[in-house]
C-alpha cells in the first residue's frame, strides 16, 4: 500500500529521520505553509502529517478537509497548536514528543534564575557602558548595580507544572540548595515529595516563591493563569521565568507588572507573539531576559533530530496500525483502530 507523507514544516538543512520511511512505500511531500488554506491544498489528501510549526492553524477547518489523515505528528512537547477535539472526532490520532529537550529547557530555566538572580545582564552592561568595578567600597555603586542578590539556598523556587522538565528543574534547583515547592493538580503530592519537592496550592506558590518557572502546557486551565491579579500577589522580589508556553502569562499585565515594581524580572524564552513584534513594550522593558524559543536547542543539533525522528517513528508505527506510543488524545484510540488497526 503506498502512503503519502506530508512534511508542513521542512527546512532543506533537516533531517527528520527519512531512514525510518525507507521500508514503506512512502510518497514524501516537504513544504512550509502557515495559512489554513496552504495546509488544506498541500496536505489535503495526506496519510500521515508532521506538523506544528510556530503559527501554524491546526483548526476544525482544517482537520475537517484531510481525507485520509490517521495522524498529526506535532514536533514539541506541547501539542497546542492542533486542535485535538477536531482531530479526535474524526478518528486521527495526535501525537507529541513528550521526552523531547526536557534537559536542554531545564536547563535554560536554571540559567534564567541564576542570570537574574545574580543580576548578571545589568551589571554587565553596566560594566561595559560605565566601566564601573563592584570590587570597589563604594556601597552605592554596588546598590545601584548589584542590589538586590540573596544567596540561592535562602531563596525558594517555585514550579508549575511537574512533568518531565519540571521534575528535571527542580532536582537541579535541589543541587543548588533550594527551597522546592510546585504546583500541578495532575500530579499526586507523594511524587512531588519523593522528589524532596514540597507540595503546595497555586496561591501558596504565588505568594511565597522567590522564583516562579512555568513548566506546564498551553491549555484553557493555564492560559493566561499568570496576570495581572497574580503579579500583585507575588513579592517584590520575585522573578517569573518562562520557557513553556507564552500565553500562559498575560503578557501586557507582566510589562505593567515589571513597570509598577510589582515584581523583581522576569526570564522569558517564550512570548505570546512569535517572532517578538518590533514595537512590543516588553523589548522595552530594563528587567526581562529574552531568548527567542531557543531553550530547546543543544548543539550538534542533538535535540533537533531526536524531536525530528521521534515523531517519523510515531507515523511509522501509525502507517503500520499501530497505535502509538506518544498519543495525545487516547479517546480517538476506538474509532481509530476500527478505521486502521491491523
């Protein structure tokens, strides 16, 4: 039986783990489309789709016209960019590469926090723009540029979400002798605690961290949970960093929030917008981190080929009947077997 797989999001320099493809008989169409229309025309009548560009709108619209799909291969951990009601009605299955750069994003959360904990941006640039030398006894020159930093294992984080990446930040975190505490209603707390990782309701962790990672995905329970509400009730001192999803925070109540004082800074690898707007007043913010989506990236392109070819074998396993592994909507699983089950 010949298939036809669609690739919405090639790049010419990719390797997205063809080898896999190589023992079917596999039509293989690579392309960039953004718009519903260009999805619709260019994977219309496809088999099996890798799909989840930044941007791109995996709509009811859209899910309605593929003829034949059984499956929508999303590249990232968070799958919230396909419409996965539309998707399960229909019988496709969704899938995502939950194990995908949980070290490299981890990582990136800690960078953040020690970054801004030890204010490393301002001192920097005041370094280079004022020649100044913390080394001096000069009390109001280490005020202006370095206060306030507080040792680390005084300092409590705060995580929510405790998935792969969350666990991961917070056993770093330990490493570095913090307070660890997290939110997440889909995690039982003795696995919290097993972790050394205290517990704790959503209101505690606002109010009490000295640091806040949003480690969760994009859904209708954490969209926008962080606004301008919630920034009000952290301390003044208090640091968000984000490397999830951008709507989790409601971006233009976080730029009050960082004008008013309401809160120390924020690390944001990810935004509402993407690629960040030129005339978006968070560029003009003093006390934010910026890094443009790039939590996920190591070098040698290691993390890119494993979401790559993590995601080519769930359409292997989808082309062949059977289910896969990395499903995202186990309730498409019935009808989905009925249709291409072995």
């Amino acid at each position: 039986m010949s298939y036809k797989v669609v690739n919405t999001i090639y790049s010419p320099d990719t390797d997205f783990g063809e080898e896999y493809l190589k023992d079917l008989d596999v039509s293989l169409v690579n392309g960039l489309w953004g718009t519903e229309d260009e999805l619709i025309e260019n994977a219309g009548d496809a088999d099996a789709i890798i799909c989840a560009g930044p941007g791109q709108p995996w709509t009811p619209r859209v899910i309605n016209e593929l003829s034949k799909c059984r499956i929508l291969a999303s590249l990232s951990i968070g799958y919230d960019r396909i419409n996965v009601e539309a998707a399960t009605e229909r019988g496709i299955v969704v899938t995502n590469v939950p194990d995908f750069c949980v070290d490299e994003v981890s990582s990136q959360a800690i960078a953040f926090l020690m970054a801004l904990n030890r204010r490393l941006i301002p001192i920097d640039r005041a370094v280079r723009d004022k020649q100044i030398h913390l080394i001096t006894p000069n009390r109001e020159i280490v005020a202006k540029y370095a206060h306030p930093i507080q040792r680390l294992q005084d300092q409590t984080l705060g995580i929510i979400g405790f998935g792969r990446i969350g666990t991961t930040v917070a056993m770093k975190a330990k490493g570095l002798g913090m307070r660890v505490m997290a939110y997440d209603p889909y995690v039982f707390g003795a696995v919290m605690k097993s972790h050394g990782v205290e517990p704790v309701g959503f209101d505690k962790l606002v109010e009490d961290a000295d640091f806040i990672s949003i480690n969760a995905l994009l859904n209708d329970e954490t969209r926008h949970m962080l606004g301008y509400e919630e920034f009000k009730r952290m301390k003044p001192s208090c640091y968000v960093i984000n490397t999830a999803r951008g709507e989790i925070i409601d971006q233009p109540a976080l730029v009050q929030a960082l004008k008013e004082g309401l809160i120390a800074g924020a690390g944001l690898d990810v935004m509402s917008v993407e690629p960040i707007p030129e005339d978006d007043p968070i560029l003009k913010v003093p006390n934010v981190i910026l890094t443009g989506h790039s939590a996920w990236y190591s070098s040698v392109s290691d993390s890119e080929s494993e979401y790559w070819h993590k995601s080519t074998i769930q359409i292997v396993s989808a082309l062949g009947g059977e289910w896969p592994l990395y499903a995202v909507n186990p309730d498409a699983r019935q009808q989905w077997l009925q249709k291409w089950g072995k």
